[in-house]
C-alpha cells in the first residue's frame, strides 16, 4: 500500500489538470498542485511492432488519457495548435496556475526517428514564445536521434516500471538547442508531367513540411515546380537512402514481416547487400563516392558518428561537430564496406566539408533517378531527362530546443566544458587557435562537390 502511494505521489509531477487542455472543461477544487514536470505524450502505436501500442496503454494507465496521444488518430500539429490556443485564453484571462504549467511543459515523442522530426517540425511551426523541449523514446529501427541525445537505440520496455524510470530520466534531463535545417528543392516543370518526388506509398510523417508550396508562395517560381522540408538530424542522397527505401517499401506492403528491432535490422542488413552497397558492379567506379550524408548530429545508420573527431593541426580547417553551431558535416561514402571503418576507433567517413548552407545541382546524366532520404524517411527523386537542372539547397532555420542525458554524445559549442577537439604532441593549442576552431574557422558558407565526385553515380 505505502509502495501504491508513493508511486502515486510520483506520477502527480507529471500529470495535468483536464481543463488546462481541453477548453470545454472547467477547472475542479483538486486541480490545486502545480505539476514539476508536465508533460504531453505523443506515441506512434504501429512503431515497435507491438511495442507503440502497448506503450500507449501503460502511458495511459499511469497519467490522464487526455495528455497522451496516438499519433495515427490525431496529428501533433492539431492537438499542439489546440492546447496552446486554450493556454494562451487561459493566460489572458489571467490563470497563473496554467500559465505555470506552460512554461514547464516538456513533451515525450515515442516512435522512430521520424516521429521525432514530425514534432519537432510542428513546435518549429508554431513558432512559441516558450517552445516545449522535446525527449525521445527509441521505437524505430535506427533511433539516431535518440541515441545522439542519450536515450538509448534499442526499443525500450513498455511495462510501468520502465515508463515510470523513463519519467524520472525526463524530469532530471537537462535542455539542450539543436540547430534546424531548410531543404529547398526545385526543378523545371517537365514537358511530359509532373517531377514530383515518389514516397515509398505514401509521404512519410516527419516530411510533412516536404511538399510542393502553392503558387502564392514567396518561394514559387513561374515554371519551376518547388518543393521545402526540414531536418535535424541529417540528409542523406545515394545508395544509402536507395537501401532505405527499399527497407521502408517492403515494410508498408508486409507489415507482419517487421514486428521487433532485430528482425528489421536484419532485414535491413540483407537489403544493403541485394541493392549492391556490399558488392558494387564492375561498370561502376567503385573508387567513387556513392553516398553523401550531410549531419547535424553525431549519430547516423544505428548510432555511428561518421565525421568522428579531426584531431587538431595547425593547418585543419575541420572541427569536431557541435548540434548548435549553424555548421552541417558533410561527409561521403565509396561503398558499405567504407562504412565499416566506423567501426574502428576514431573511425570516419571522408570529410568534405562544413558548411552552412549547401547547393546540390543535378543535371541530365546516366541515370534518371537518384534517392535522397531526411531523418531517416527517404523517396526515389526523379533527375532531368533534358538540359534542365534539379537543385537541392539547404540552409540554416533557427533553433529547436530538445531534453538529452547528462552524459549524452551531442555537444553544444557554448558548453565550456566540451572538448574542442583530440589533443595531439607538438601541436601549438594556444588561445587564438582555439578561438579559431572555436567559430568554425575556414567552413564554406557555400559548398560545390570536389570535381572527382561523379554525381551521377550517387544511386
């Protein structure tokens, strides 16, 4: 009984009076203790295999049901509108306890990677004076968004000991600013049809930002179909996100095949193999570069790190890679067996550059199609069949404020306790070359692919 009661007295820092949420409610005599922890939960139930739903019954059956929601009955964008719509009368109407409440929101986003950038994207959307940081749960197959920010990359249990454990981690983790990217792509209209970028059966939730913006948009240009998204994690184009579209295909038509992490890793595994990222063809140059990943955080294709850390010389114009710089590290892949050095200490994949803002121009070459993948979510891109030119253009957009661990791997450049980068013997580590790296000295603000790179060959 006193157990009962304590894990009660618990659960009160995180639950959140009805009315608070829920306009057509009104506010009763036990709505009187402030929460230290509010939260909102969102779950994608057909993450996990059976692991979203079940998590959604014991999210449920520990705090109100009206704070916890599937996000394949309602989307985040409507439910998050409607709750701070009612905040907000509250606060006019002068309730300091819902006032209170607001400023200490967190939300908890249970799902893949991609679930993790679709809320990310509709608090960037709302544009809040005080923006909810947001913790991640790992129910996907990669979870490199969680893993970056310490929450683990295997799928978690659903049982009420570890929700309640899960909890404590939110309520003692720290915030953290992440930087958030635009991606901008536009191609000349065909003569033949439409251009449009091909989904694998359907637009994935976390592009739902990546569409074509209407004729009344600043960004549309007579002639031209335009398309924008957004990313905090990475963008990856090449025969890494061909693999994962082929991975997300196959599971939207055989969804029974996919029911826990091991097996979709598997799966995952043989599909690089068949799409010829283990074993190249010999009319390919497999001395190209055949993937591109452009990163925002240190954890990419389970948890790897594909930039590592440059250790520090006089001339090195590269840096270690902070989330909150304004800089993204672009690095390239020949093939999934350069991958592998990942595995090695101090493993990395060939660094290009860091830039903050990249162009991408794709122009009629030997191939039609390439595929190009956002946190995770990836779509087959038609390429110009004539002289026109697809472009991709990605820029800085601001900030997103997200909940990692103590001792998670992402690192703020505005943390003085974060290492600049791997000391090494005989190297001068004086004041101004630190401030040098520091500010990221010598990144492109623009960035053109070195000439030996075949860009058409990425697919």
């Amino acid at each position: 009984m006193a157990n009962s009661r304590s894990g009660s007295d618990f659960l009160k820092s995180f639950k959140i009076p009805k009315y608070v949420l829920e306009s057509e409610s009104k506010r009763d005599g036990e709505d009187s203790d402030e929460p230290e922890c509010p939260v909102l939960v969102f779950i994608n139930s057909k993450s996990g295999g059976q692991l979203g739903g079940n998590l959604l019954v014991t999210y449920r059956q520990l705090l109100n049901d009206w704070q916890v929601f599937d996000v394949g009955e309602e989307a985040p964008d409507k439910v998050l509108r409607r709750i701070y719509v009612n905040l907000e009368t509250l606060r006019r109407n002068g309730d300091g306890f819902a006032t209170k409440i607001q400023e200490k929101l967190r939300i908890i986003a249970a799902g893949g990677d991609g679930t993790a950038g679709w809320l990310l994207g509709v608090v960037s959307d709302l544009k809040l004076a005080h923006p909810p940081p947001i913790a991640t749960v790992p129910l996907g197959t990669g979870n490199n968004l969680p893993f970056a920010f310490g929450w683990g990359k295997k799928n978690p249990g659903t049982d009420q000991h570890a929700v309640e454990s899960f909890l404590r981690q939110v309520k003692g983790a720290k915030e953290m600013k992440i930087d958030s990217w635009h991606l901008l792509m536009r191609m000349k209209i065909p003569k033949g049809g439409p251009l449009d970028p091909i989904a694998p059966l359907e637009l994935p939730h976390s592009l739902h930002a990546f569409g074509r913006v209407s004729d009344t948009n600043e960004l549309n240009m007579e002639g031209f179909h335009t398309f924008r998204g957004g990313f905090w994690n990475y963008f990856s184009m090449g025969m890494d996100a061909e693999v994962s579209y082929a991975f997300h295909s196959e599971r939207k038509l055989h969804p029974e095949k996919f029911k826990n992490q091991l097996v979709n890793q598997s799966t995952y595994a043989k599909l690089g193999c068949t799409q010829g990222w283990f074993s190249p063809s010999l009319s390919q140059n497999s001395a190209r570069i055949k993937s591109i990943v452009c990163l925002n955080l240190p954890s990419f294709s389970g948890g790897f790190n594909p930039w590592g850390t440059p250790r520090r010389r006089k001339y090195n114009a590269f840096t270690p890679p902070f989330v909150d710089d304004g800089h993204l590290e672009v690095v390239g892949f020949t093939s999934a067996w350069h991958g592998l050095v990942l595995l090695a200490p101090n493993g990395h994949g060939t660094r290009l550059a860091q830039a903050h803002r990249i162009k991408f121009l794709f122009h009629k070459g030997a191939i039609d199609q390439t595929y190009m993948r956002i946190d995770g979510e990836p779509w087959r891109q038609p390429l110009p069949s004539d002289d026109d030119t697809v472009m991709v253009e990605i820029s800085h957009l601001g900030q997103v404020n997200i909940l990692a661990t103590n001792d998670c791997r992402s690192k703020s450049m505005h943390n003085p306790l974060t290492p600049r980068a791997q000391e090494e013997e005989g190297v001068d580590s004086d004041e101004e070359n630190i401030e040098a790296e520091f500010r990221k000295f010598g990144a492109a603000d623009t960035f053109k692919l070195p000439e030996e790179i075949d860009v058409s060959r990425l697919s």
